[in-house]
C-alpha cells in the first residue's frame, strides 16, 4: 500500500505528490522544517513543535500557509491512513514557488509538505548501548536557531562520522566549545551529577525535547549548568547524552575513539529518557 502524503490541502499517493520546480525551497533551502514524534499514534510536544514552526516562520518574515489547526488536523489525518502507531510527522513549510530571484518574491503562495515515517523509537537498541561521537568543526550558518531546511553540511558531518567509524559528530566552534550534534542538542554529566549543556543562542537549534528534558530534570532535583563544554570534558566526563524529537534521550558511550567513564550508558541519562517516555506515553504527568 501506497504512503499517503500531503502537499498544498491535498492527500495524495507519495507517488503522485508534486510540487514546482520553481519552489525556492528546491532552489534556495528557503524553508523551515518540524519533526513531531507519534507514540501510541499520538503526537509529542507538538505545541512545542509549532511554536517552533511559528519563530522560524518569523525570522524569516515567511507566511504561515494555514491555522496550526489545519495543520494539526492533517497531522492526525496523515498518522491514521498511514496507520502509524510508532514514528514521526515531517512537515516542511517554503516561501513558495516564483521565478528564480535572490530577492525574495512579495506575494508568492507558501507551499506546506507533510509526511509520516513509521519508526521503532521506545524498543531503540542504540539506547541501550549508546553511540560514539567524533569532534568537526561547526561550519553551518550563524543562525542555527531557525530550523531551516538547508542540512547540506550535517549531512557531510555525519558522513564524515560515520567514514570514522562512529554513530554521529559533535560540532565545535571557533574556539574549541561544542555547539550541538549534526541534529540534536549535546550535553555531558559531570562527576558531581551537574548536567551541562550549551545556553540557548544563535548559535544552537532550540531544542523542544531538550527544553522537556531539562525540566524533567529540574523536577527530579538534578543540577542544571547552561554553559559551553569542551571535548576535553566530556572525556572526563561521568556521562554523556544527547536529545531530540525522534531519539528522545541517547547515551554517549564514547568521543574521538576514547570511552566515556565505564563505555556505557549511564544513570543520569537512562533516569531521564525513561521519565521522558513516560510523560510522552501519559503514564505520568509532567512537572
């Protein structure tokens, strides 16, 4: 059976889905782009995920092509044709087609694209034995606070990872601080239990899993340091792990070839994707 997708107010056979060649979202990655998880074929965060959506939209000066509830509603429609019980939405939002101009057109028509992907995300082996990282330079754009859907350089990184024989690369800047993962937010646990990661700024995608996350952890307690953190620390480290909307909470096992602490997952960071888990199935209400 065919995937359903949406394109534009239309349901559509992923075959038949079309859009103009002239898209500046083909021609310029003049677009911006969520991930919303689907448990139980129920939708995560996805408030989160939409104001997101909205201060993308913004920075850009970028129409919304519809209501969050059209939106929201397709979401929904799209999760039941496909019968996803276990996965994630797409849903990419351009500026729309228009004769190719760096400038931007003034009354071009945005065009929203939405998909499903059926996914195992609680049964992750990867969570229980963590992945491995290596260092490369953050060479993206500044304003990685906008979710954009120009990804050409984490692809390379995560190439480049994966040529080295790791899962994934931490990003680092000019002066030697990681910023984040190719797609996801980075953090370590030092060995006092203070969990640190990067301070929101341009310079970081502002996490809607690790805005839930923090404050599971706030909630559990735990001290929270919003600081840089250097490759030297998280070798030193007690634990690492990373967040994202599609792997929740993912142990760090190892960085630039060298084990982190014991090489396995640690306390801190299974606590916190279980407890995460839980508010995301309903078993437990958050805060």
């Amino acid at each position: 059976m065919s995937r359903i997708v949406y394109v534009n107010g239309a349901f559509v056979p992923e075959e038949d889905a079309k859009i103009s060649v002239f898209d500046r979202g083909f021609l310029f990655a003049d677009g911006v782009y969520e991930v919303s998880s689907v448990l139980d074929g129920k939708l995560v965060d996805n408030a989160g995920h939409m104001v997101r959506l909205h201060r993308s939209l913004n920075e850009l000066d970028m129409a919304a092509p519809c209501s969050d509830e059209e939106i929201e509603a397709a979401q929904m429609k799209l999760i039941q044709d496909n019968n996803v019980v276990e996965g994630l939405v797409y849903l990419q939002v351009t500026r729309g087609a228009a004769d190719r101009d760096f400038a931007y057109p003034k009354n071009a028509k945005p065009t929203l694209v939405m998909f499903t992907q059926s996914k195992p995300l609680l049964n992750d082996p990867t969570a229980d034995n963590g992945i491995s990282v290596v260092t490369l330079p953050d060479l993206r754009w500044g304003r990685r606070d906008i979710k954009t859907v120009g990804l050409l350089y984490p692809c390379m990184a995560k190439m480049e990872a994966k040529a080295k024989g790791a899962n994934d690369a931490w990003l680092m800047d000019d002066n030697g601080f990681i910023t984040e993962g190719t797609s996801n937010n980075a953090y370590i646990v030092t060995k006092d239990a203070t969990i640190v990661t990067r301070q929101l700024s341009n310079d970081i995608l502002h996490g809607i899993t690790r805005k839930a996350v923090l404050a599971i952890a706030k909630n559990a307690n735990l001290k929270i340091e919003e600081r840089p953190f250097t490759p030297a620390e998280v070798q030193n480290a007690q634990e690492a792990f990373f967040t994202s909307a599609s792997a929740f909470v993912m142990p760090v096992v190892k960085i630039d070839g060298q084990d982190i602490a014991n090489g396995k997952p640690g306390r801190i960071t299974q606590q916190l994707r279980e407890m995460y888990i839980k508010i995301a199935q309903g078993q437990i209400e958050a805060g």
